[in-house]
C-alpha cells in the first residue's frame, strides 16, 4: 500500500469508525461485533496514533433508544487479536505465562449481570465499553439468566447472549445469521423472542474485591456451582499444543449448538488492574482464519463520492461470513492492474475489514470446478466526469475529477461543510434543493440565505425556515483545523489539519504561505497530503475569504500558553444544551485550553447536565467517581470567568484549580 493509499485508507476508517460507534451505542447496530473489530483492528495497524482509537464512549448516550443506560462494573473493552499461528505466539512470548485457560470465543452478544447481595438488579449489554442499554426484563426471559444466587454476591457476571443453531433454523432464518439474530431479539422493546436465546457465562468480578477469585478457573467452577451455564474451558501451558487445540475446534464447530468465531486465551491468574484496560493485556482473542470464497468477476461499476472514483466489483453470488455477497471492493485502479484483473476472472473475496468485501487476488479457475466462467474481457475505466465532463486524472492510487468547478465537488463540499460544523438542521434533500436551484453553490453561499427565501422550498415554512437561518448564523470560532477541514481537501481532514497546524502552520496566514516541501515535513503528512493541501489552499482562498467577511464564522486564535485558563481540566457535556450546541461548546473548552471528552472518566474535572439530579447513567458514575455534576448555567459562568481572565477584566492570566471556578 502507498502513502497516498494509507492515509485514504485511515481517513475512510477513521469515518466509518465513529459512523458505527454512533449507531451501536445509540441504537441497533449496523454491523457485527466482529466487522467492527476488523474495522478497529485494520485502524490500529495503520494508524496507531489516531485519535479515534483513544475516544470511548459517545455523546448522547442517556435513554436515546428506549432503553435506560447503565454503566459497566469493569470496562467491556475488546479484546486484541491474533489472527494466525505467528501473531498468537509473539503474544505468548511477550506475556510469559506458565498457564493459560482456553475458552470459547462465542459469537453472540455481550452481556452483563449485575447482582446485588445475591438479587440481579440489572443486564447491560456491552454498549460503549462503559455505558450500555440496560435490558434487565429482556435478560430474565432468557435461559440462564438467574434472577438470584444461592450467595449473598455483589458484583458483575459477564456472558454472552447467544442463539442455539437449531432455534435459528426453525424461527429465524429471516436473518443472515444466528449472531444478527441474538442482538436484534436482545434489543427488541417487547421483549418477544427472548425465550428463544441462552446466556453462556464465562467471567466474573466482586464489587470491592479484587482478591474475591484468584484465577480464572476459580471463577468458570463458582460459576457452575452458582448454576449458570458456562463456556467450555481447558487449560494449556504450551502455546503449540493451543494452536493445535484451535485447528481441531476450527474443524468441529460445525458440530457445536451455538457459533464461535475462535478462542479466547488468557493468563490463568486473575489480575484485575489488567481486566480494567480498554483492551486487557493478558488475554487475547485468537480468531479461526478468514473465511475465503471464490467467485466470478462479472462487471465492474464506478462509485463516485467527491471528485474521487472507486471501483466496485459485481460477482457472481456468494455465501460468506453468514451473508450473501454480490459486490466487493476493489479499492483503486492500481488494485486492478497490479493483479491482471479482468472481467471474467476468478477471484477470492474475504470480509477484512471492509463492510463491502474485498477481493483479495486473482484466484486460478481451478478454484471454481465445472462452472461456467464467462470469456474474460478487460475492465474499462471511465476517462471523463459523469457530470462536467472534464478527462479524469488517474494517479493509480485514485481516480479523480480535477476540475474545482465540478458541480459535484461543490454540492460534497457544501456536504462537508454541514457535517464538520455540526449544522443539523440543514438536512441533505434541503441542501440538494438548493443546489439544484442554484441558490447555494459555495459554502459562503449559506450566509446569505434568508428565511423568505427558505420558506419557498418544499416542506419548510416559516417557522422551519426562521430555525434553519438562526443555526446557520450563530456566531461561532472554530479551530483552524475544522475550518480548513471543512473544504474537503481530498484525503484531508481534521485529524491531518491538526498535526500541521500543531507543528507550527498555526494561522491561515502562515498556511497560505507554506509550501509543499515545508508541509511535507510535518510527522505524517508526506509529499502527497502536502501538495494536496497547498494545491488546495490555492483553490479554495477567495471562497474562505467570502466565509470568513460574512462575519459569523471566525478562527480561533492559535492557543498561547499563557492563556488558557482551563488547561489541565476537562469536560464532560450530557443531555440538551439550551444556550449553545454542544459542539460549540465543546469549541469553546477548547479555546480556553480545556479539554472535552466524550464520556465520564476518572479525573474527570466536570460533567455538564441542565438536569443535575437526574439518575442518568452519566449522572450516576460522575456521582460514583465524586465528579462535580454542573448545570449550563454555571458552566457559562465557568467559562466566562475563565475568558476574563486572560482579557484583563478580571484575574491574572494563569491556568485556574477547580476549586477556583466558583
């Protein structure tokens, strides 16, 4: 993979990322745990540093889907993986253990049984890691899920929810397969269909204890005497003898009643400092291998997103990973020449990563006996713009318009924009209406609308169209990374804006002034990223000019140390906020040198909620934490306070104590 192709790569994984975060922690998800990891997996491999793998948790995650949201007794981070032989034993060697317990790794749904002096109080699926849906009548319909214990027990029982193959045979072959089926019936409001899952634990953890089990067999064996039904559980102390244990598994579990997807090994002696990790150190899940399927290439089709095309192979169908699949990608035309791919070849195609899967290579025909392939043909490229009709460019890498002009570019632009700056309440069939109208065709176009003219389109009225205009003129300062960002510079995007801006190409000016060798230098940008960004400075400078006279949006000044009142706290914001969004908000923390996180953490310095007493999730671990829980009101006052502070009109410019803010 190139330079140019990583970083695309990263910036598209980094979106799909937080896209799926959002829809698993705040409603049913789109993909499975294990696509997910896959997602996550292939991130941390490209981009160790990315931002996005520090962030747990999400915002908005008090009630949103119906379900309470409680938080977890330990974190139900994910586990780091090995997907082969040499993986697994680097693992091993790394963490020494004389004895390891091998358990199932069970493709089900993860959930949590919390009990108090013996009685369950609540289930929480795993959610975010931290903070899940609590789904406790759901949970006691299932089998194995026992509303008391014989001991009088204060602590979390972890499990997996799972359906029985043969249930899903006979009920629910409407979904792709037994795992889509546990977490669809799991999350149902009315419960209906729970009767048909089975809880399988396999660990456990005492409130206020840590010393409560002292390994992991102590745990599966006080499991079974409390009458759970638990995952089955060996002990090795040769990581050979595991690899060969997983190749025998591998080729029986067709045979098991429920679905795994490989083994879970651990450390056999408990270490609860280790259980609390976002990813535990001393256990690993070590998956079976990818699943592999051939099939014919029959035509290849163009998917266009911004200036860029990105092709897309259709293939005869087939089965893989439990869904059927008819397209797959193929990343970039250099994909497609570097393996001598035609129309008519026989490929392989695996789910990596990808949520559409990927064909990995060109397999020999052999692979497909006595199927009638048809006769291969070379695959056409598109040399001109389906839409300004400008000679594409094609970098092998990336196939793209380069015409600035290009209509679609504009309209994904303005897209951009919307989305960066959090503008919600322009929906996207309002800004293709005005596109298509001519109305809004640049960014700065946007500060111009007036609610008359708003009110003319279809469905808006005027009341819609006076909320749609208040939002697009609030007032804001946005960081110079989100504002350049916001242009949507192909492969650029906040997280890149900021390493070039942290580096010391701080102000716009200075921006403007910068060329590619100089940017190239900054830690992870490289010649591509850097011609890029120059080449688009260039372009794009009358438009951000025009956006920044129309008065409403301005760039936050570069951060001087000297002023940042806020330095070394942090925020945490739920719930509705009533003066500001709380993405302006969290601008505004920023500014000040704060920091804003997205759940609640030890060290923790604020948790912002209009509704201080409410018994949110949120509200209930800051209590637990001894978080201070503010109102909006004195978080404006807070940070009033602080913005005085370095204009003179009040205290002297330094970094203030929590206990000073009030």
């Amino acid at each position: 993979m190139t330079a140019p192709q990583k970083k695309e790569r990263v910036a598209e994984l980094e979106n799909l990322i937080q896209g799926y975060q959002s829809s698993y922690y705040n409603g049913e998800a789109e993909i499975t745990d294990a696509e997910f990891d896959l997602l996550w997996d292939e991130l941390k491999r490209l981009a160790p540093e990315s931002p996005v793998l520090a962030r747990i948790g999400a915002d908005g995650v008090d009630d949103i889907d119906g379900f309470p949201k409680a938080a977890h007794l330990i974190p139900m981070g994910s586990q780091d993986k090995a997907a082969d032989p040499e993986a697994f034993r680097a693992w091993t060697q790394k963490i020494q253990a004389p004895v390891y317990v091998v358990q199932f790794k069970l493709d089900g749904a993860s959930l949590e049984l919390q009990y108090e002096k013996g009685a369950l109080v609540r289930a929480v699926t795993r959610g975010d890691g931290v903070i899940g849906d609590e789904i406790t009548r759901n949970a006691l319909r299932m089998n194995g899920v026992l509303p008391a214990l014989n001991v009088d027990f204060s602590g979390g029982v972890r499990g997996e929810a799972l359906m029985p193959r043969a249930v899903w045979k006979e009920k629910h072959t409407n979904k792709a397969n037994c795992r889509n089926a546990a977490n669809g019936i799991m999350r149902r409001k009315d419960g209906a269909g729970c009767e048909d899952l089975v809880f399988l634990a396999y660990d456990a953890s005492a409130t206020g204890n840590d010393g409560f089990f002292k390994n992991e067999i102590e745990k599966i064996t006080w499991l079974a005497a409390q009458g759970f039904m638990v995952s089955e559980t060996k002990e090795f102390t040769d990581a050979e003898a595991i690899i060969a244990y997983r190749a025998m598994i591998a080729n029986t579990r067709e045979n098991l009643d429920v679905d795994i997807d490989g083994l879970v090994v651990k450390d056999r002696e408990t270490n609860m400092d280790d259980l609390r990790r976002v990813r535990p150190e001393r256990q690993i899940a070590f998956k079976f291998e990818l699943e592999i399927a051939y099939t014919a290439l029959r035509a290849v089709e163009w998917s266009e997103a911004g200036a860029t095309y990105t092709p897309i192979g259709l293939i005869d169908p087939v089965r893989l990973a439990g869904t059927t699949v008819k397209r797959a990608s193929l990343n970039n035309p250099g994909m497609i020449r570097s393996m001598k791919l035609k129309i008519g070849s026989v490929v392989s195609v695996v789910k990596r990563g990808e949520i559409i899967p990927k064909i990995e290579r060109v397999a020999p025909a052999e692979a497909l006996p006595d199927f009638d392939l048809p006769e291969e043909s070379d695959i056409v490229f598109p040399v001109s713009c389906s839409v300004c009709g400008a000679t594409l460019v094609d970098e092998d890498s990336r196939l793209y318009c380069p015409n600035p002009a290009c209509p679609k570019l504009l309209l994904h632009r303005l897209e951009k924009w919307i989305k960066i700056l959090d503008i919600r309440e322009i929906g996207e069939k309002l800004i293709k209406q005005l596109f298509a109208a001519g109305r809004v065709t640049q960014i700065h176009d946007l500060y111009t609308l007036t609610p008359e003219e708003l009110a003319a389109f279809d469905r808006m009225g005027t009341l819609s169209a006076n909320k749609v205009v208040k939002y697009i003129r609030a007032a804001r300062d946005i960081s110079l990374a989100k504002f350049i960002a916001g242009f949507d510079f192909e492969g650029v995007g906040e997280t890149i804006m900021e390493k070039v801006v942290d580096f010391g190409f701080n102000t716009l000016e200075k921006l403007r002034a910068a060329d590619a060798d100089a940017l190239a230098i900054v830690e992870g940008i490289g010649e591509v990223t850097a011609k890029t960004i120059v080449q688009g400075m260039r372009q794009a400078a009358r438009e951000m000019d025009a956006v920044l006279d129309a008065g409403v949006i301005a760039i936050a000044e570069p951060p001087d140390e000297s002023k940042q009142p806020l330095k070394g706290l942090s925020f945490c914001f739920t719930g509705e906020l009533i003066v500001m969004k709380r993405s302006q908000a969290e601008e505004r923390v920023k500014a000040l040198g704060g920091s804003p996180k997205n759940s609640v953490v030890k060290g923790l310095s604020y948790l912002v909620a209009n509704d201080t007493g409410s018994g949110s999730a949120k509200n209930r671990k800051a209590r637990d934490l001894g978080v201070p829980v503010i109102d909006e009101r004195q978080f404006l006052e807070l940070i009033d306070k602080a913005a005085r502070s370095v204009s003179g009109v009040a205290t002297p410019a330094k970094p203030l104590a929590q206990g000073e803010l009030f």
